[in-house]
C-alpha cells in the first residue's frame, strides 16, 4: 500500500511538479495521460485528474478510458451536464466499436460488445447504467432533461428511469 502511494506521488509530481516542462506532455501517451489521472484522483488531486483526462481524450482520439475517468470525476461531484457530455461521447464510441464489429473487424472494448441499437438501458455497459442512476438518484430526473441530451441519450436516461421505477 506504501508502495503504491509512493508510486503515485512520484508520478504525480513528475507531472504536476514545478520542474515540469511542456514537452514532457507531447511525450505522454493516452494511456499514460489515464493512468496519470487514475493516480491523481487516488491522491485526491481532482483538478490535476481532470486535466490528464482531458489530455487523454483530446490526444488519443476520444480515448474511452479518458471518458470513463472523467464520467467518474463529474459524477462524483455531481455536474450533470458534463457527465451527460461524458456519457454521450462513450456510446458514440461504443456504438462505432459494435458496428465495426458487426462488420466483421475487431471490437477491442469489452464495453462494446453486445452493445444493442437503439439504447435499451439493459444493454448499457455497468459503468455508464450506473454512472446515469447515480446522478438520476442524486439529482432527480429534471437535471438530466435540463441538459441538451441527443435522441439516444433521451431513451437511455427514459429507460433507466422506467427500470428505476
């Protein structure tokens, strides 16, 4: 446990430090950008976590693993219309992934498979089913329908929300 707090330490203040140097971030990859956020977010470090994140995400093209860390920033402190943002670009991504593998190609991301159309809540990867009851619960459902939510997402959040009830 001391061993892993250490760890993160040190990766944190590589990053974070004073001593940091602005090519050292093009030298990161998405993976490191998300591990560097996970690290950041153990640490309690929420503002660090969120901008390695969002490093993820801009640099590794829609990183899911991005999104997925951010959708648990922003759930956690309760800012729905970013979370609903977060939601909504991880089942695009999923949605690209299920036709690629409909198609025949690879489908790399175990949240994509069987990945149904059309949105149904009993087809939602658990991270993001529990992601949106989690803010359902915590905000009700008129915070979610404040947000500017696509067609897919209003499905989704409606069949939740009818499972829910």
């Amino acid at each position: 446990m001391f061993q892993a707090l250490y760890d993160d330490l040190a990766m944190f203040s590589s990053a974070f430090g004073e001593e940091d140097d602005a090519g050292d971030e093009a030298e990161r990859t998405t993976a490191e950008w998300v591990q560097l956020g996970h690290a950041a977010c153990r640490l309690q470090a929420f503002v660090e976590a969120e901008v390695a994140f969002r490093h993820a995400v801009e640099q590794g093209e829609g990183s899911y693993l991005g999104w997925a860390g951010l959708l648990k920033l922003y759930v956690d402190a309760d800012c729905v219309p970013e979370a609903v943002l977060c939601v909504e670009q991880m089942l695009l991504m999923l949605e690209v992934e299920a036709q690629r593998a409909r198609q025949g190609g690879p489908c790399p991301d175990d949240d994509a498979v069987g990945l149904r159309q059309g949105g149904a809540a009993d087809a939602l990867p658990p991270r993001l089913s529990c992601a949106l009851r989690q803010l359902i619960a915590s905000n009700g459902l008129a915070a979610l329908r404040s947000c500017e939510l696509s067609e897919t997402m209003v499905r989704v959040v409606l069949d939740l929300y009818s499972a829910a009830s």
